[in-house]
C-alpha cells in the first residue's frame, strides 16, 4: 500500500517546512563553495540542493512506474492530486512563489506525465493472447 503513495510529496513537504521554520530563508543562501581547478568557484545553494533531492525522489518514482496494479493506478491519481497541490500552492502561498518551487512543481508535472506514460506503455506489453486467438478481421 505504501508504493500507492507518491514520493513527489517528500520535496513538498519538506519545501514546507523549511520554508515555515526559518522563514527568512533564502533559497539562494550557500551551503558550501568548492574551488575548481580554473579558478572559478562552485557554490552549493540551498535551493540547488532541493532541486537535486526532488530529481533524486523523481527517478524513484518513475521507476516505480513500470509496474501495473491497483496501487499504480492510486499512485498515479495521488501524484496528480500532489500536483494539483504544488500549482495552488506556488499561485496562492507566498513563500512558494520562488523558482525552485517553481521547478520543483515542474518535477511534479514530470511524475504525473511520465508515470501515466511509462504505465501505458508498460501495459501494451502486458496484453497476451491465448493460442489460437485470432483479433477479429475489420470487415
């Protein structure tokens, strides 16, 4: 029943709370800086940082839509309820309205268009005929 629930949930969630917690927090505030070999540093940002764990949590989900059932069909309404949620949420809600919620639901959008995709194609295959079955001849 577990794998009926949509991961793309966890970066909401967690967006949330961040974002409610530290309310001063500016997704653009760097974790930590690298310097490279040109000489150019590389900065981790907070916001870069959730942007990776959402697509982190995206591969997960679209590889748990290649299997078929019940709970792929529930998991697919879910995700398409998370994303009713975040797209509400980044037009309503204040502290949404920054581009990596932005992206964020854009990760969402993937999901619920991937997995329907992905689950479709996964089901063709599934179709098997008895022997000697025969479709009928359009006439």
């Amino acid at each position: 029943m577990l794998t009926a629930i949509p991961l793309t949930i966890i970066p909401l969630i967690v967006y949330n709370v961040i974002a409610l917690i530290f309310p001063a927090t500016t997704w653009t505030g760097v974790i930590f800086s690298l310097p490279m070999v040109s000489g150019a540093g590389w900065a981790l940002t907070l916001g870069d940082l959730m942007i990776a764990f959402a697509l982190a949590i995206l591969f997960l989900e679209i590889m748990k839509s290649g299997t078929t059932g019940s709970a792929t069909i529930t998991n697919h309404i879910l995700s398409t309820v998370v994303l009713v949620i975040y797209v509400i949420e980044f037009i309503v809600v204040g502290i949404a309205a920054t581009s990596v919620f932005f992206i964020l639901t854009l990760i969402a959008l993937f999901d619920v268009i991937a997995g329907f995709t992905i689950t479709i194609r996964t089901a063709t295959r599934d179709i098997a005929y008895s022997p000697g079955y025969e479709p009928p001849h359009p006439h």
